[in-house]
C-alpha cells in the first residue's frame, strides 16, 4: 500500500500549500478508491480522504461498505476536520485510518479516536 500512497503522491494538485496528500479507501470487497488533495487559488480545496470516499460513494458504495482508509503525507499527520466528519458518516468507529509518511512512519487511528463527538443524523432532529 505504501508504494501506491507515494505514487499517489504524484498527481497531488497542491501548487498552493506545497503538501501533497494521497489516500486509498478500501471497501470490505477490497475495491480500492485513490483519490489526491486538489487545491484551487480561491480556497475551494478538496482532501484526499473525501476525494476517495466520494469516488466509492459514486461508484456506488455506501456506509458500511468500508474497511479502512489509508493516508499519506511528507509529515505523519491526521485527517482534517471536514475530512473527520466525512469518516464518520461512512465508517463505524471500530474502523481504521492509517496514516503514513514518505519516511516509513506509521500511526494507526480508530474513527472513535478521531472523532469522539461526531455530528450525526440524530443531531438534525
């Protein structure tokens, strides 16, 4: 996976920030999803993370369609906040994001870890 994510890396739109972001989501018929951050001058930016769940959303996954989502960036980092709310929409909190670096870092993230108060569907009514 790690390959893939440095591959990835490559086709990050990130002129602005200078910081890459690549990501596959895997689904529980381990279909994989890449999707890369693509920034725009105007700050209308997308994730990694969103850009490929989105792309599993459009291709007709769904929640509970997920197993794990993978992140990779120079820096060992976590999912952003807009990206968190995203994760918890579509995975259980017993699933995993795993962070890596260009370096060989690692660092494993259950969704309850990373979002211990999501806004949920409960919170509209």
């Amino acid at each position: 996976m790690k390959e893939k994510l440095i591959q990835l890396l490559n086709n990050s739109y990130s002129p602005y920030s200078k910081y890459p972001v690549s990501s596959i989501v895997v689904c529980n018929d381990g279909t994989e999803f890449s999707g890369v951050n693509v920034e725009n001058a105007n700050g209308t930016s997308i994730c990694a993370e969103r850009n490929a769940i989105h792309a599993a959303v459009s291709a007709g996954y769904k929640k509970g369609d997920f197993q794990k989502l993978y992140l990779m960036t120079k820096k060992l980092s976590v999912p952003c906040f807009a990206c968190r709310q995203v994760l918890s929409e579509f995975f259980t909190d017993q699933l995993e994001v795993i962070a890596l670096d260009i370096l060989g870092n690692e660092k494993k993230y259950l969704i309850k870890e990373l979002c211990p108060y999501p806004f949920t569907e409960d919170d509209l009514k």
